[in-house]
C-alpha cells in the first residue's frame, strides 16, 4: 500500500496532463529512431569512490572500474556504458549506485568473470546529482525534484517510497541516523527528517549569501561541511538540526566542487585549482596545510588513508600522497583524452580532434567495438579536421592548420603547419588547396600542394566570425556567425570575392552542401535549408527547429543529421525540403560539437566521446477519425502528446483540383491567447504535411510547461489542437 500511494503522487503530473488529453482524438505515427551502436575515447571523470584496490569512476558515458597498483598507472578492469551523465557514484554492499543525471539512478554490479553488469534503474522527473545508500534505502538529490527516497532491496526492481522538493535544485545527500542533509545549489543546505520515508519533512534550512552553490557536502560528527563554489568552504555546526549556526569559513582560490573530510582534515576538490588539504582542528578557524594543482577541474575526490583520488573531469583521474599534508606529492594517474569536438570517418578509421590532447584515431572497422589505435599532441585546442588522401588537415583553436600523413593510422606524423590571424574552426580540403574558417579572419586559403610547407594563397574577411565551411564548384558557403551564411567565388583562389549572403536571426556554425540546396546549422535557430541553384540570390528554403543549439550537419539520403549541443543529435527528415520534420532524436551525454554520416551510421564528438549510433527510419503514416467526416483541411494531434523536447504536427489537404492550391498558417499559442510562434505559412496543395515544433517561441527561447494550442487556418476554415508541454 505504502508504494501504491506514494507512486500516485509521482504520476501526479503525468495523471493531470493525459486528463486535460482525454477529450483529444490522436492519430497514430510510427517514429524513425536513432539507437545506440557504441562509444569510446572516453573523458570527463566526474566522480570517484575507492574500495581497496578498485576505483570506481563515474565518467559522463558511464561507469569505469580501474585497478590501482602501487607505482603503475591505474588500468581499466572494466567499464558500463549508461544512458545519462555521469555524477555520483556511491558503493554500498556488492553494488555500485550512480548519480546518472538525466539517466537517474543506474545499479550495477562488479562480477569476477564478466566484469561490471548492469542491475537496475530508477528514473526521477529530474536529473539526478547525488545519491547515497542506507540499508534498503538509496537516497537522491534529483534537482528540482528534490530529494527522493528508493527502496532498492530488490536492486533489479528500485521502488519509489517518497520525496521531499527542496527550495532549489538539490545536489548532494548525506544520511545519518533518521536525518537527510541535501545540498541544493543556490539554495544552501536543507535538514530533512527522513524517519518516516514516505513522508520526509522539513526541520531546518540555511542560506548563504552572495553568489554561492552548495555543489557538495560531508556531514562529520557535529559539523557539516559544505563545498559552496565560489564561496569555498563553510563550516556549519549542526549539533542542533532544527538551528544550524554556521561556524567558520575558508575561501579557496578556485570553485570549490567537492568536499571529504577525515579528522582534523578536510579534502577540497576546487574546480581550476586542483584540490587542497585544510586543517579543521578549530572549526572557527579552517586554515591551508597545502594544495596541489591538477590537469583540468577537480570535481570530486576520495580519501583513503594517506591518498587522494581526484575525478578531474577531462584530466582523468589524479592520484596524490598527502602523508605530508603541506607538500601533496603526485603519484600515478588515469589519463583520458581531451573533449571530442570534431570528427571525420574515412574507411575503417575515424579520426577525432580531442581538444587539447590533439588528433586521435580510432578502428571503427567493428562499428560496436571500436579501439583506439593512435594519437599525436597538436599545437593548440584540436578544434575540427578532414581526411583527404593520405593526410589529415587539422585545425586548432589558436595554431592554425596542422598536417598530419596517416598512411599509418597508429602512427600519425606530423607534417607541416601554419598559423592562422585568429581562430581556426574548420577546415575543408580539395585539390592542393585547404580553406580554414578562422573566426574574425573570415577565410583562409592555403596551398598544401607540399605537406611539409603550406603557405598562404588568399583570404576574405567575412562580417563576423567564420564557424564552418563548405565547398560547391567554385564556391565557397562560409557559416558566419554574425553574418549569416556568406556565398563566396574562389575560382582565382588568390582572390576570393564575395557573391552574396542570406542572413536571419540565426548563429550559422555549420554548413553542408547537397546541390541545390544548403543546410545550416543555424544555432538556436535550428536547422535552415537554403536554395542556392543562383549563388548569387540564395533563397529561403524550408526550416525546422530543434530543441538545442544546432552546431554541424550531415546530409546523408533523405536525412539531415545534426549535432545540437546540450540536446544531443536530432535526425530531420528533409525528403521535402520546404517542410523538414524531426524525426528521431538522440540525448547525447555532454553536448554534441560535431556529427559525421557514413550510410546508416552516425559518428558524433560529443565531447566526453566518440559516439556511434545508427539511424533506423520507419515510414510515418497518419491516420484520421473513422468517425469524422473527412474534411477539405484537416488538423491531427500532435505526437508525442504531453512532450518534454519536440513534438510533430500534421495535417492533410484533400478535395482539391489538380494544381490548386490553398493558404494556410499554423501557429503555435499559449492559454491566454499570446502568440508564441509561426511554424508554417504560405500555399499548398493536397498532401500530408507535418512540421515540428521545439517548445520555442519565435526568439529561440524555450516555453515553460504548460499548456498551449497549435492553430490551423485554411481560408476560412480553422482548426486547433492543444498541446502539452513538461519540462
């Protein structure tokens, strides 16, 4: 009963929206999706626990499992991929729980022969931050959803027991006895009392002032420690829980991420600057007994006896001697590569640029078990490269474009280089020449005919910063993030002339070019497809957008791929260009730099890897009331209805002549009538049309939940359907 009640309450929304559907006829749609093949070039270590000789790590793609020897890099024993973003990691018995952001709470198991195995999941309406486990009980810091109590005696079958909504988004959890300290960012610290799960209560809170978030915590005897980003450390007395008092304070120079304490000690994960050793002997009075810098960021770290664990993000994992407190000694170290931010596929091999770890290849030959097989340092932040021939052409934030031979894929050489004005971002090869897109320098063109010395042939400043490029005859489309997409002649190479431009509200960052038609990932704007069968007068296409922040695009068949930052890889079917539709959709785990198709396969640098994912269209049928009286316009509802990043919308035109045509607008509104946004308008003739629409209004700002209307105008007919939307 206890489960049955409390499972009520966590529908509560869900059982609110399908009542406000129940009077809305919806049709049926079958949805192409994009479905995981693999992952490597793993990076971004956010959080360690150690047990023995074993360190668990949660990396952004999922859970690693390392083995620690005494004088020998950390080596991988195992590794799981998981579906969200790796925050927390907490062992309790002979499981590991994960704080698994958007994935929830994941429960695996280390078993001897087959190594770490998947257990089971617990998802919350939030992401997930911070868990710890008591007993039966796994404990969540689950953002806006506050604190969320499981019942994972049965780790297969976790079931929800009750929750407590904090002031902010909660973010970590310590339990002792019957109380529940949660850290909730900008809200500071909240006491919960936990004794009667079902129904945490409130006892006591404390803020801080200023631009402080309480990213983690460590409850210790009488005190709590608290690691308040900017803030530093706070001391705060809890021996009475119902009157926090706060106790001492001890600003660090960094932002202070995670906190451990053992005795008179507390260990300081502190963002760029490492991590650092305070002497609590005095709560009063915390004081600096030393620090060591890392790699990267220090997230979080574990303490066992005289070593330091530190999860430093794109750094790997750093491991440090602390028997003489005021001088850490380093001692052995996980390295990962940088962020993965550009990738081209040629054959079996993909070849990545890894931010500041440079070019890396991986075998991809075995699309679900890809290996790395070689990597070579650059002079700079790896930023994007192609393929062409035997050599790759790399460009770097802040050294221009570097040449590397792959006849040996293992074994890149480095070749020639030359630097750029300012900062290359992309780089496109043809013939003996090279065309880098260098931020505020606009175009570069530069002669490769030698490897080994390439010299400038010619540049064109475009009005902003040149993002990407793409080569069409004797074209160049330049994505120019101020300027919109810039149309350049570079037949004399030497000379580059402008042609024309198409410019909107949009950010171009990426751009490809299938004739007659460009694609451009234009930022918050989405995807845009441009006719450019005149070079000299592009015209507006069709557009589509997407829930994130459109970055590169890859056109293969009847589909445009696109890398969408924080939303991870959105599929568009663009089969009519005029009227591009969402048509799968993929949550990558950090944010979706660059996206490469290769027949039904999708390479994306996402930043904490290299992702494989394949793309399986399935036909969309629409299907109309038996019931209804067929119509000359005719609106359907929207699918998925209720919605959390995207919704498709359809509709149909019949009983018209041969060529003719009618007027028609959809438009999205909110429930007081506000116009939110103009998904189409123009003339068309019979058919099924569908359309997406983002949870965006016209400025690229995203809609709070709630309900709105999509309304269809034909002439003098009108239709609408009511929409649900639920962040």
């Amino acid at each position: 009963m206890r489960y049955l009640k409390s499972s009520i309450r966590s529908l509560a929304p869900w059982i609110l929206a399908l009542l406000l559907l129940a009077s809305v006829t919806v049709t049926t749609s079958a949805q192409a999706h994009l479905e995981y093949v693999s992952s490597t070039l793993w990076s971004d270590v956010r959080a360690v626990s150690v047990r023995g000789d074993t360190a668990y790590c949660a990396f952004a793609n999922g859970l690693v499992v390392l083995q620690l020897t005494s004088g020998i890099s950390p080596e991988e024993m195992s590794h799981l991929y998981l579906e969200g973003n790796g925050r927390d990691v907490h062992l309790h018995g002979e499981h590991v729980y994960v704080a698994d952001g958007w994935g929830g709470l994941q429960i695996a198991q280390l078993e001897e022969t087959a190594g770490l195995v998947w257990v089971g999941q617990y998802n919350t309406p939030d992401v997930v931050y911070g868990v710890e486990v008591q007993d039966t009980l796994a404990y969540l810091a689950a953002g806006e959803s506050g604190l969320v109590i499981a019942d994972v005696h049965i780790p297969a079958y976790p079931q929800y027991v009750g929750s407590y909504v904090t002031i902010g988004a909660a973010q970590k959890v310590s339990v002792k006895d019957s109380l529940a300290f949660v850290a909730i960012g900008d809200g500071g610290v909240e006491i919960v009392n936990i004794k009667n799960p079902d129904y945490p209560t409130l006892v006591s809170s404390y803020g801080f002032p200023g631009f402080t978030f309480a990213h983690d915590l460590h409850l210790e005897g009488a005190f709590l420690y608290l690691a308040l980003g900017s803030g530093g450390l706070s001391i705060l007395d809890v021996t009475n829980p119902a009157v926090p008092l706060e106790r001492g304070t001890y600003n660090s120079p960094g932002k202070a991420e995670g906190i451990e304490v053992q005795g008179t000690r507390a260990y300081l994960a502190d963002g760029y600057s490492g991590f650092e050793v305070i002497d609590v002997t005095n709560p009063d009075n915390p004081r600096l007994l030393g620090f060591h810098n890392t790699q990267q960021w220090g997230y979080q770290l574990c303490v066992e006896d005289t070593l330091v664990y530190v999860a430093d993000g794109f750094g790997g994992l750093r491991i440090f001697d602390v028997t003489d407190a005021e001088h850490p000694r380093p001692l052995d170290s996980y390295e990962t590569p940088d962020r993965a931010h550009g990738v081209h596929v040629r054959g079996s091999y993909a070849y990545v640029a890894c931010g500041g770890t440079g070019l890396e290849v991986a075998d991809v030959s075995q699309p679900a078990d890809p290996t790395s097989i070689g990597q070579h340092d650059t002079d700079g932040f790896a930023m994007a490269l192609q393929v062409d021939g035997d050599y790759a052409y790399l460009v770097t934030e802040a050294g221009g474009l570097q040449i590397f031979d792959i006849q040996d894929p293992s074994q890149p050489k480095p070749m020639g280089s030359l630097p750029t004005p300012h900062y290359s971002w992309a780089v496109a090869v043809r013939d003996t020449l090279a065309y880098v897109a260098d931020g505020n320098s606009g175009l570069q063109i530069m002669s490769v005919a030698d490897p080994t010395e390439p010299h400038l042939v010619g540049s064109y400043d475009t009005p902003g910063f040149a993002a990407d490029l793409a080569l069409d005859g004797s074209y160049a489309y330049v994505a120019d993030k101020d300027g919109g997409l810039q149309i350049l002649q570079v037949q004399d190479p030497s000379s580059p002339s402008y042609v024309s431009s198409y410019q909107d509200w949009g950010e171009p960052s990426g751009v490809q070019i299938i004739w007659p038609y460009a694609y451009v990932a234009n930022g918050m704007r989405g995807l845009l497809i441009l006719d450019i069968s005149e070079p000299d007068n592009p015209k507006f296409e069709g557009s589509v957008d997407t829930p994130g922040l459109a970055r590169d695009v890859s056109v293969e068949g009847h589909c445009a791929f696109v890398a969408d930052g924080d939303s991870g890889v959105v599929a568009v079917n663009v089969h009519d260009p005029s009227l591009p539709v969402i048509s799968g959709h993929y949550h990558s785990h950090l944010h979706a730099y660059a996206v490469d198709a290769a027949g039904d396969l999708l390479y994306v640098s996402d930043g904490s890897s290299l992702l494989t994912l394949r793309f399986q269209p399935t036909r969309v049928v629409y299907q109309a009331p038996e019931s209804q009286t067929p119509e000359l316009v005719q609106l359907y509802q929207n699918q998925p209805n209720p919605f959390n990043v995207y919704t498709n919308i359809s509709f149909s035109v019949t009983h018209l002549e041969d060529g003719e045509e009618v007027p028609i607008s959809l438009k999205i509104y909110n429930v007081q009538g506000q116009f939110i946004k103009t998904l189409l308008e123009g003339s068309v003739g019979p058919g099924v049309y569908q359309t997406t629409w983002a949870g965006r209004d016209t400025q690229g700002m995203l809609m709070k939940s709630g309900i709105y209307f999509c309304v269809l105008r034909a002439g003098s007919w009108q239709d609408s359907k009511k929409l649900v939307l639920l962040r």
